[in-house]
C-alpha cells in the first residue's frame, strides 16, 4: 500500500514540482454571525474558500455559511472564528462568536460490532467517549474498541453481546447482538483432541520435542496447536456444532488429496460440504481474521530465517571469491591481460574484474577469441553480433583495445591464447563470473523477501488495527464466490467431466464452456452497492492505516463503483462475443505473419525474423472493426460508462496526493521555496479539470479518426503495405503514392480541423501555465509568473491561429497538385529535380497568399511577445538580441520569397544548367548548407 502512496506522489510530481509564489493579500472576514446552529458571514473579495475554526478544529467550506450541527458536538460552549483562503494565502481571523451545545443535544450512533473468536471489534463511533459492552445483562465499560470476552472466565453457556457507545451521560442504541458460546474446559480439551487427530492421527495434546524424530517435526506440531486453537475459538464463539467442527477440519487437511486427482463432481460434492457445516462468509471472515494472523506470522518468521541463510551464504560465497581472486590461475590471467591495458583503461579493466557478476562474462569471451583470431589470421572480423547495447558492450570495446595493442606489440603468444578454446587464458574469468552470479543472486532473494516483509507486517499491521474493515472487504468478496458458486449449474459441472474423460478439447468444447463460465459471471455480478461497500471499506481503511482523513475520497466510492462494475460488464460481454468464427478468421490471417528467425551455423549468423505488413494491417482493421461492432452492440452500456463524470473524483484524489506531498516537503524545503511549490501543487489541483476537458476533445478526435480507418477499410494502411512490399519502385510508382498519402491526409485532417478552433487553441495554451510557472522557479525568476502568462497568453494564441491558417494553405496547395509524374515527365527533368520544382511552386503560392499574415504574425512575436519584459528576463534575452531574431527572420523570409518567386518564373521544360543549379541552391539553403553562390 505505501508502494502505491508513493507512486501517486511521483506522479503528481511529474506534473510540476514546484509553484509560484502568490503575493496578494486577504481582507478577514466581517460580519460573523450565529442564527441558530448556523455560523455566517460577508463574503471576502478574492477568496476562494473558508476556514471556521471550532476552538482549534478547521473545517473548510466554499460557501459563506456553516452548520454547526453537522459537527456533533459534546456538550459545551465553543469559540467560532473565520478566515479567507485564496490558494497558500490566509486572511487574519475574524472576530470570534461563541457557540453553546446545551446537554442532550448529542446523538451517538449504534456501535457496528464483529466477533472473531473471544475478540469482540467495532469502528470508532464519532465523539463518543467510551462503550458499553453489555454481556447478557452485565455492562462491562471500556475507552478502546476491541474486548477480549475470554477475560470474563464465564460459566459455560451461550451469551448474547452487544455494545453501546458513551460521551458522559448520553449512550447510544445497542448494536446487532453476537451469539457467544462458553463450552466447558472438559469439553473444550476433547473438541481440542479430536481436531488435533483430524490433521495428524499421531497428534494429541501437550506433546513434547522428545516426541519427534527431529526439531521440524516438532516446530510443524507446535504451529498446528496454534492454529489449532485458534481455529477452536473462531468455531465455538460462532456456535458451530462441536461434530461439525472436527468434520470441517478433516475436510480441509483432505483437500490437497482430492486436488491432486481434481474430478468437477467430487470437487463440488466435497464443497458442498461447506454448506452442511454452517460455514457462510461471515464465519469465512472470522476464520481468516483469526487464522490468517497467525499465518502471516509463521511465514513472517520463515521470511526472516531464510535471509539469514542467504546471508551467511553470502559471506561464504565472498571469501570464496576473495580466495580465487588471489589464487594463482586468476593472477596468472590478470598479469597477463594487464600488459596490454592501455594507462587510461586502468580504471576500467579494474571496473570490469569488480563487476564480473553482473557482466556478460560469455560475450566478452566470444568477442575476444572471434577478434584474436581475425587478428591473428589476418581476415575481416565480425563482431557487431556481440554487442547488445548493454553494459557489456563497453567491455567487449576494453578487450579489442588490448588485443590491438598485443598486435601491435606482435604478441602472437597472448594472441594465440585467447583464440584457443581450451585451455583459454580467460577461463578464469569464468569461474568468478558464476561465483558472481551466485552472490547477486543470494543478494536479489534478500531484497525479494524484505519487500514480502515489508508486504506481510502491513497485512499483520491492517488485521490487528482494522480488523473491521477487513472482514467487510471478506464478507463481501465471500459472499460474491458463494453467489457464482450457487449458481453453477450440475450439468455444467458434468460437461466439464465429460470434457476431461475425453482427454482433449475441441475449440468448440472450449467455446461452450467459456460462454457458460461467463454468462454465469455476468448472472452474479454483484449489484452496484457492494462495489461501493467494497471501496468505501477499502480507502477508508488505507486512510485509518496511515493517517489520514479521507472521508472526502471515500464518499467517491460511488463513482468508483459505477465505472469498476460497467467496465466489468463489458469486458465480460466481450468475452462471450467471441465465437469460434471470430477465432477462426484471426487465426487465418496470423497465420504465416511472422517469418521467426534463425541462426545459420555454417554462416555463423542471425537471420533476423520478418513481419508480413499487409497482415499485420488486415489485423489492425479486423480488430478495429470487430471492436467498433461490439462497442455499437452494447451501446447502451457504453453510453452509461461514457456519462459517469470522474472529475470531481480525480480533482479530490489529486489533492489528496497533493496534501500528502505537501507534507512531506515542509521539512525538505526552506520556507520561501516551500511557499512556491505549495503554491504550484495546489495549482496543479485547479488545472485538473482543464487538463480532463482537453484530453477529452483530443480524445474525440483520435475517434474520428479510427472511425474514418474503419469505414475505409483501411484503404491507407493497405496502400503503405503495397508500397514497401513493391522490391522494383519506379518514379511514376513513387509519385502516384505521394498523392494517394496527400489524399489520404487531407481526409483525415478534414475530419478534425473543424475540431482545432480558437476554443480549442486556447485550451491547449491554458495548459502551458503550469511550465511557465515551472520554468520561474527553476530559473530563480520572483516576477508575477501568471500576470507574463496573462500578457502574452492573447498573443501566443493569436500566433497559433495564424499558423494554422497557414496549414491550411500549405495543405490547400498540395491537394490541388495532380499528375506529378506527368508534369515531371513533360517538364523532361529528373524525378528529385521535379519534385523540387512542384515544392517551389507551390512555396511561392503560399507565400504570394499568406506574406501579409506571414509579416503579421512576426510582428506579433517580436513586439507582442518577446518584447514583454517580463518575459524577457523569464527567457534572459535583451532588445538586441529580439533585433538581431526580426532581422534574421524578415530577411530570411524575404530571401526565400524572392527567390520563390525568380524560380518559379522559369520555363521548367527547357533549363539551363545555371538555372537547374539555382533551384539545387535554393534547397541547399533549408539543409544547412553554406551560402550559395551569387544565383542568374
């Protein structure tokens, strides 16, 4: 769970880490006034919510008035105050009004309780002070919220239990009644015998170690009296009959055997046995409170004597290493490598001997005696098989370095002894290569059982401290498998046997019993209130965990629930929508896709698989319309997921993600920049919604566009494959291909350009506050960040408008050009010349078009943006250098536009080479190229 805290708040922080400081100021609040139980006041200029302060308790509200009733107050006189809040920034207090609770105005609620063995356990109930545990008629008084009844020594017998709930003289209603019952000490040590016998015939009572062959057996013994006895209070506290408590054990110490031969029907009969035992999921519960503790515990205690093992395997495993290491084969090989280390590889030959572990030790090798070898017989090696891209890779260059310098020094001795298989100078390498290996993996069990530590004593923590809520969760998911359960139907059950007799299913075997698994799964799903149980249980009890009040997320339950059980359904509709034709047609076109690849031993290479393209997109599109059929097919389950608004659930999470994290950098950071972070974290809260609505419009769109891939067939997926597919392209090929993608884009961008607006334009730039303000901070910048971004934000868009309109003309201009190849072929040019001539063109178009709105937008950002000073000490240029940006820009384009328009004027079916070298030129200038000589 702490796992998951932690990846929210990384998370979070990969939005925006920190905030600017916001330096206005709150007037208090005024006029604070009581009618009745209601506190109110004026409304304060600036602020977006209010603190009432109940003597020291803070409650937050956005309204300017408070019911105090709400609070359930003890009896008293309490003193109100109200402060403004806008973001970080408080408002003084305001004048403060006293508040009187006249006694018998508190009303507790009904403790809920739950028994689990001898323990009695109930949720807090809110301002109560202490409880009444009321055992037949005898009240037995506690301030804590768990009672051991075994502390009681009753006389044998069954007894009704309830508890109440007290603050001072006021008491609240009793709770639902518990049946526990006292069975005699005599009786309880024969019950105890008999189940003791049931797992073990040899067990009986009291044992000692000298009873066992060794000191396991005896440890397994004494973890089954405890079990044991546990199992034995659960059972009599819930009244179960003393036979059918020995029955229900001898059944679950058989159950492995009947598993090990499973038969459907005598699973089921043997299940059902459940059922004649009493066992329902409330028992359920108390047994897994009860059992799974002491559970935990025993693997707790393996966990921990298992890394003491590893341990002692590593110390062991390092003084081997450490001998070896000065033994005399590795020194020989180390003396014999080091010879040939170059000074500035020192450090990194000694890195590699230290690392030998966690490099591959094989590669380096093979590397060595493939290049040795090429060296030594004077041939073209190959090596490029042995890098991976990996760290290894640094040492397989280390190698070849020092048996280029053995080359070098002629050293065909050191040469020969690397390329030989056996013996090989480097087989030392090996050997500390797997004692490595051994002490990372001893290392690698160490830290995989601290995290099952870590795991397990939050889930002892969580059984100790809310045992409540755990046997909510228990309940309900008991009570979800009894229900699936009981609906299995017997000729299921003797399909699947008849199934298994036959000793191989058929698709269509297979199929059936899928449709009949899920139909029943979508019969029994669970009704929309026991999700909401579930998780209401669930946040409520991570919040009681750690800390934190998390009654505002909590009451998202409902909405968590609504989406876990609608998507629930689909996905299980889905499933039954796949039939064996469905399967089939899949089948056929996955069929040869994929070419594996192989190694040729001849040619010692690997042939790299291959991927049939035209498959892969028959694949997208069936997928994307067998997808678009079902979606169309349960439209109206669909239309009720899409109508769920998950924003204020996200906005609510968010800020508690953003409260916890608040928290935590308090102390990390100094004051002044805790302020500016605190202040974009709470940003970050506000833009949430901003963010939901923008991904949902790009969300839109992204439909649009599969919707047009569907009807379509996916023409253009198919039209690419053919393309690559085609081994002999030929200009007019090429070309036509160009202007099917031309086609091709132009409906696509028609299906959503109408969607890219000036609302949606601003939406996106409201978005690029949160980095603005990123970029302030990082950049040590105080200014008001959001008045720079209010300044220039007009502007910014204003220049996105303009370049899209320019899109829209570029696109415009190349979906009115047709028949290249015949163009290029009339104009008698090579086909690279051509359609350089047809972007030339059409660049002049454009820009004899669009120069006014081209000059305007320069304009803009050079006045209008960058000659914001604010903005200039953000981005730290000066007026010079906002000159020398106009200048570079004015004159570029203007060059550009010129000479545009010079070479479009040419008579293209009759060039000079002067002129064929002018339009080379003018592309040379978008390439970086230098400057080209002065054009005809």
């Amino acid at each position: 769970m702490k796992r998951i805290f932690v990846l929210f708040l990384i998370l979070i922080g990969a939005v925006a880490l920190y905030g600017c400081e916001q330096s206005s100021t709150l007037e208090k609040p005024t006029n604070v006034t009581l009618s009745g139980d209601t506190v109110s006041w004026d409304a304060v200029t600036g602020a977006e919510s209010y603190i009432v302060v109940v003597n020291s308790t803070e409650h937050v509200v956005t309204t300017t008035s408070f019911n105090l009733s709400t609070l359930n107050l003890t009896e008293g006189t309490y003193t109100i105050t109200v402060i403004a809040r806008k973001g970080t920034t408080l408002s003084s207090p305001s004048a403060s009004v006293s508040y009187v609770v006249e006694g018998g105005g508190l009303t507790l609620n009904a403790p809920v309780v739950n028994m689990t063995g001898n323990i009695l356990s109930w949720t807090a109930v809110p301002n109560a002070t202490g409880y009444q545990v009321i055992v037949n008629t005898t009240i037995h008084n506690t301030t804590l919220t768990t009672f051991d009844l075994s502390t009681l020594e009753l006389a044998p017998g069954v007894y009704a239990i309830t508890v109440k709930a007290t603050a001072g003289t006021v008491l609240s209603q009793a709770s639902a009644p518990k049946s526990y019952t006292v069975i005699s000490v005599e009786n309880r040590e024969v019950i105890y015998a008999s189940l003791l016998s049931a797992i073990n015939p040899e067990y009986t009572p009291n044992m000692s170690e000298d009873d066992f062959e060794n000191e396991f057996e005896y440890e397994a013994y004494v973890r089954m009296e405890t079990m044991t006895n546990l199992y034995l209070d659960v059972a009599l506290s819930e009244g179960m009959d003393p036979v059918e408590m020995v029955q229900m054990m001898a059944f679950m110490v058989e159950l492995p055997v009947v598993f090990e031969n499973p038969q459907p029907s005598l699973l089921k009969e043997e299940f059902d046995k459940l059922g004649d035992y009493g066992m329902s999921p409330e028992i359920f519960a108390s047994f897994v409170l009860s059992l799974g503790h002491e559970a935990l515990g025993i693997a707790l205690d393996g966990m921990n004597s298992n890394i003491d093992m590893y341990e002692a395997d590593i110390i062991a495993k390092q003084a081997e290493i450490t001998a070896w290491l000065g033994g005399t084969e590795f020194t020989t090989m180390r003396n014999a490598l080091i010879v040939h280390v170059a000074l500035e590889d020192q450090a990194l030959f000694g890195q590699f001997l230290m690392n030998l572990g966690s490099v591959d030790v094989e590669r380096v090798i093979s590397a060595s005696k493939e290049y040795a070898s090429a060296l030594y017989y004077e041939y073209t090696p190959y090596i490029e098989y042995y890098y991976y891209g990996d760290e290894t890779d640094q040492y397989i260059d280390l190698f070849i370095r020092i048996l280029n310098h053995a080359d070098q020094m002629n050293d065909t001795t050191f040469l020969s002894s690397i390329m030989s298989y056996y013996p090989n100078l480097l087989d030392p390498l090996y050997d500390v290569y797997y004692k490595a290996s051994d002490l990372a993996f001893y290392q690698e069990q160490i830290d995989q059982l601290y995290q099952e530590i870590e795991m397990v004593t939050m889930i002892i923590d969580m059984l100790e401290n809310e045992p409540e809520y755990v046997r909510t969760i228990i309940e309900e998911v008991g009570t979800y498998i009894q229900t699936v359960y009981q609906a299995i139907p017997a000729t299921l059950v003797e399909d699947i046997e008849d199934l298994l007799a036959s000793g191989e299913l058929s698709m269509s075997e297979v199929l059936i019993l899928k449709d009949e698994v899920v139909q029943i799964l979508i019969d029994t799903i669970p009704e929309e209130t026991s999700f909401e149980i579930f998780y209401e249980t669930l946040i409520t009890m991570a919040g009681s965990m750690f800390g934190y009040n998390v009654t505002t997320l909590a009451a998202h339950a409902d909405t968590m629930a609504q989406i876990q059980r609608n998507s629930t359904l689909l996905g299980l509709e889905f499933l039954l929508s796949v039939d064996e034709t469905t399967i089939n047609e899949v089948q056929a076109i996955v069929t040869d896709m994929v070419t594996p690849g192989y190694y040729d031993e001849i040619e010692e290479y690997y042939y790299e698989g291959e991927t049939d393209p035209s498959k892969v997109a028959e694949l997208i599109v069936y997928v994307l319309t067998y997808l678009d059929n079902f979606l169309a097919e349960q439209a109206t389950l669909v239309s009720q997921i899409e109508a769920i608004d998950v924003t204020p659930m996200v906005v609510d999470f968010a800020g508690f993600a953003v409260a916890i994290a608040k928290a935590q950098l308090e102390d990390e950071l100094d004051p002044a920049m805790f302020t500016k972070v605190s202040g974009l974290l709470d940003e970050v809260v506000l833009q949430i919604p901003a963010y939901i609505d923008f991904y949902e419009m790009v969300y839109d769109m992204d439909k649009a566009l599969i919707q047009h891939l569907i009807e379509t067939e996916g023409a253009i997926l198919f039209e690419i494959t053919t393309f690559v597919e085609d081994e002999e392209k030929t200009p007019e090929t090429v070309l036509n291909f160009v202007e099917m993608m031309i086609d091709h884009v132009m409906d696509y961008r028609g299906l959503i350009r109408s969607d890219i607006d000036l609302a949606f334009v601003t939406a996106w730039v409201d978005l690029l506050k949160l980095p603005v303000q990123v970029a302030c901070i990082q950049g040590g910048i105080d200014d008001d960040c959001d008045g720079i971004f209010e300044a220039v934000k007009p502007d910014v868009i204003q220049v996105l408008m303009n370049v899209l309109e320019l899109e829209e003309a570029v696109t415009a201009e190349l979906d009115g050009v047709a028949d290249i190849y015949t163009q290029i072929n009339t104009w008698g040019v090579d086909l690279d010349t051509g359609l350089m001539i047809h972007v030339i063109i059409s660049l002049d178009n454009v820009l004899d078009q669009k120069r006014t709105l081209i000059d305007n937008t320069i304009a803009i950002v050079i006045d209008d943006i960058l000659g914001n000073e604010d903005l200039q000490a953000l981005l730290q240029i000066n007026p010079q250098m906002i000159l020398e940006i106009e200048t570079n820009l004015t004159d570029g384009i203007a060059h550009i536009d010129a000479e545009a328009d010079r070479i479009a004027g040419f008579a293209f079916n009759n060039l000079t080479p002067e002129q064929l070298d002018d339009i080379h030129y003018f592309f040379d200038m978008f390439s970086g190229s230098e400057e080209p000589p002065m054009m005809n």
